[in-house]
C-alpha cells in the first residue's frame, strides 16, 4: 500500500502534468483557428484546378500525345505511395491512421503483384513504416512546417515526384492525407495525383456531362496543360499539406483536452485515497495512544 509521502508525490507529479496538456491544447486550438483557415481558403481553388483539367482531359482522352501527368505510362505496374503524417505525437489517432490506410494500401498492392514505392512527409509516418516496409521507402521529408508551411515547401515535393515520374520510376502516384473536417474528426483520403484523376464524386460524374459547358481555349490546349498540369500537382500536394496540418492541431486539441479532463479525474481519485490513507492512519495513532492509556 503506497504511503502518504508516495501519494502526495503522485498528486503531484499528475498536476504538473495536467498544466502542460492544458497548455499543449490552447497552443493547439489558436493554432487550428489558423490552419483551418488555410485549408478552407485552398480548397475551392484547388477543386476549380480539377475541375479546368477534368474538363481538358476529355478532348486528350486516348490520344497518343496526351501529357504524361494526364494520361500516365498506361501501366499500373509500380506505385508511389505518398504518405503524409506529423512531425510531432500527442495528437491521438492522426498518425496511427494514416499509417494504418498505407498499410491497408500496400498489402493490396503486393498481393495483386504491384511494386510499391513510398515517399514520407512527416517523421511519424517514415518511423511507423521503416521497420516492416523500410526497403521501399525511397524519400522522406520532414519539418514540413517549419518556419511555417508555404506553397515553395509543397513546390518542392511536387517536383520531386515529377522527377521520379519522368525518369520512370513509378506508373501511378497517390497521396494518403486526412481531410480536415472537425476537430473531433478528420477522413482519411487517398487521392491519386498521377495520372490525373480529378475529384468528382460519383454523382457529380453522373452529372457532369449533362451540364459541362462548351469552352474556347486561348493558348491551346497543349499549351494550358504544360503550365497547369505541373501546376495542379503542387496545388494539390499543398491543399493535402494544408488539411494535414489542420487536421493534425484539431486532433491535438482534442488528445490534450481529454488528457487534461482524465488528469482531474486522476486527481481526484488520488486526493480521495490520500485523504482515506490519512484518516485511517491517525485513526491507528488515536487507537494506539488510547489502548496504551488503557493498559496503564
């Protein structure tokens, strides 16, 4: 049974604790506040970007010359899988899973006879991977965020991935991210960045040739899609980057604020203990000075 030094010690060691995830969870939500802002404000670019290609890509469809960002090798042979995690822990299940839709990933693409290739953003997401798949990690990229996370950050890894597809190293490329949503809840999204793909839901699809409008491009195509294409993969790199982040402050938030509450609780428990250890030891004194008394 611990003594009274030992729970006073433990009461505490928790209090010092619960100051810190209450700390960790204000510094997180000032810092949702921002990046929630970030990522809504990228997102309707971002899906008039697909849609301006989508609406490109039908005139390419089938032809010899379509751009290879476009139309791809037209092979599935070999996939880069570009997974985007935290730098930092404390933030619940963000990292856990994202790394467990990867894993999900690359068992089906093994067993379907497909190499796999994988490109980290964020610490967690390469340590979590390098044990059991660290031979197909061929990059990784962290502090993502430091100083701040800006377009030329996402610049960069978009060219990178455009590098590796031009000197052939993968036929497909797909980026594993959490939509921002709450900050109770993120979605795990796979979104295939190349060959391009669009974001057009089903029903959307459905619709979609029914009321496309009829546009007159002015350079040409082939010119439009030699700028945007490039283009439209750092954009959506950096919309995945974005909703990461706010994704990963929301989840943060909540981790620290539940700690916190488990904390008090914690507490209270040992602050009752505490008190019933107490009373019951000077109750033992009380007894044994009386039974002495007694006795003489």
């Amino acid at each position: 049974m611990p003594s009274l030094k030992d729970l006073r010690l433990r009461i505490r060691s928790v209090r010092s604790t619960q100051k810190i995830t209450s700390a960790m969870k204000m510094v997180a939500g000032a810092k949702l506040r921002r990046a929630q802002e970030a990522a809504e404000a990228a997102r309707p670019y971002a899906e008039r970007m697909d849609r301006m290609l989508s609406s490109l890509g039908t005139s390419f469809a089938g032809r010899p010359d379509a751009p290879g960002l476009l139309a791809g090798t037209g092979k599935s042979d070999t996939h880069l899988i570009i997974l985007a995690t935290a730098d930092r822990g404390l933030c619940g299940s963000f990292n856990a899973s994202l790394v467990r839709e990867a894993r999900t990933m690359i068992r089906d693409l093994l067993a379907e006879g497909k190499k796999v290739k994988i490109l980290c953003i964020g610490r967690k997401g390469r340590d979590a991977l390098r044990r059991q798949y660290g031979s197909m990690i061929i990059e990784s990229f962290t502090e993502v965020d430091r100083p701040k996370l800006g377009f030329p950050v996402a610049n960069k890894i978009a060219q990178r991935v455009s590098e590796l597809f031009a000197a052939g190293e993968f036929d497909v490329a797909t980026i594993i991210y959490n939509r921002f949503k709450s900050a109770l809840s993120q979605i795990v999204t796979r979104q295939q960045l190349i060959p391009f793909g669009g974001e057009a839901a089903p029903a959307q699809a459905e619709a979609a040739p029914a009321v496309r409008a009829i546009y007159e491009y002015e350079p040409s195509e082939e010119d439009i899609l030699d700028v945007l294409l490039p283009r439209n993969l750092a954009i959506q790199v950096f919309r995945a980057l974005l909703e990461n982040n706010a994704s990963e402050q929301g989840a943060r938030m909540t981790a620290m604020e539940n700690a916190t509450r488990n904390a008090g609780d914690m507490i209270g428990k040992l602050t009752t203990r505490y008190n019933r250890t107490r009373q019951a030891q000077i109750t033992k004194e009380l007894i044994e000075i009386i039974s002495g008394a007694e006795a003489v």
